[in-house]
C-alpha cells in the first residue's frame, strides 16, 4: 500500500463518541490535568497551546490531547497526553483530526516520538538518514522514539505531485487561452482580409459596369 494510501486508511467512525477541536484558553485547566497524568512539562506546553487538539467525551469531558508543530511542509506531533489504556477509538479520532489539518496544510511528512503501538500500526517508521536530512531544523524533533509517516511524495524541487500537476494544468489553461486568443486575432484579420478583398471587388465590378455604360452611350 502507498503511503498516500496509508494516510487515510484509518478514520475514526461516524458516531464516534469523541469530539477532537483545537484548544482555547478556557481549556488549559485541563490541559494541565492531562499533561500532569503523563509527566509532561505544563508551563512549557502552556506557550504553545494554540498548537494543541484536546478530544472531549460525549459528556463534554477533556479525554486526552495531541500537539501539532507545523514547519514548512512537515509537522510534528507532540505533547501526547493520551491514557496508555485509551480507547482506540480516541486514537482514530485523533488521526482524522490530523489528516484534515495535514491535507490542509500540505504538509508531506509528519513526524512522532512515541513508544504507542498505534502509530506503527498506520504506517509511522523509524526515519532513515535521508528523511532526517530534509526535516527543518525549527520542528524540533526528539532524538528518541522517532517515527515519521510521508504523507504524499516530494519532488526534488519540492513541489508534490498534486502541486505539480496543479501547475502544469494551468500552464496547459494559459496556453489554450493563449492559443485561443490568437486563433481569435487570425480570424478577424482573415474577416478583415476578405471584406476588403470583396469591397475592391465590388468596386472594381461597378465601376467597369458604369464604364461599359459610358462607352455604349457615348457611340451612339
């Protein structure tokens, strides 16, 4: 399967009993609760909560939460304070969540550092050396436990193939346009051509008409 293939074989169910929205100020008391459950840094984390998904349960309650560090055309998933007995349905809904900001953004890889078994399981590999040589250095990724997943292909010049494919459809657009317009110009030149041609004819038709009549009158 390819990895574009990969990206969207997991979706969380239609009637999922999570709701994944992005955080607001409001949410940080729960936030730190969450982070608290698994050790990790609140007041670092407090500074980049605009960064963060929270998931709620049916009854409104903060279930768990994920970052999204976004650089150039690669993302970072981060802050993963989700219960090591979670649901897998809240893992599902999660990946939806992202998939949607991924397409969003463009992005073709994102990356984890994580030990979870879900994200082997959709595809998240351990990177080789040539995948971390294109990672941006801003993104930040941790030395251990890293897994990356690409999400669609990257050409050498950094365009993706939908990107390319966008660019050369409206090359092709422009051309047919230009094509068209000049096609347009030949045609009113040809039309100009010919009411000139047929004017002169028309002219030249008269007046040997009025000439040939001048000519009978004057013999008799």
């Amino acid at each position: 399967m390819s990895h574009e293939g990969r990206l969207y074989r997991v979706r969380a169910v239609a009637d999922s009993p999570y709701k994944i929205r992005r955080a607001t100020l409001d949410d940080l008391p729960a936030l730190r609760a969450l982070w608290a459950k698994v050790n990790l840094p609140a007041p670092d984390l407090e500074k980049r909560f605009t960064e963060v998904q929270i998931a709620e349960n049916g009854a409104g309650e903060a279930v768990g939460a994920l970052g999204l560090k976004i650089d150039k055309q690669h993302g970072h998933i981060h802050s993963e304070a989700i219960p090591d007995d979670a649901d897998p349905a809240l893992y599902a809904a999660f990946w939806e969540r992202l998939q949607i900001i991924s397409r969003n953004f463009g992005l073709f890889r994102t990356w984890i550092g994580s030990t979870r078994p879900f994200w082997p399981s959709i595809g998240f590999v351990a990177p080789d050396q040539k995948a971390l040589e294109k990672a941006p250095a801003g993104l930040g990724l941790p030395k251990e436990n890293l897994l990356t997943l690409t999400l669609k292909e990257e050409s050498s010049d950094g365009l993706s193939v939908e990107q390319q494919f966008e660019i050369f459809t409206q090359a092709q657009k422009a051309e047919t346009e230009r094509l068209l317009h000049q096609a347009q110009v030949f045609k009113r030149v040809a039309y100009t051509i010919i009411l000139l041609i047929s004017g002169g004819l028309l002219i030249y038709a008269v007046m040997r008409f009025l000439t040939r009549g001048q000519r009978r009158g004057d013999r008799r």
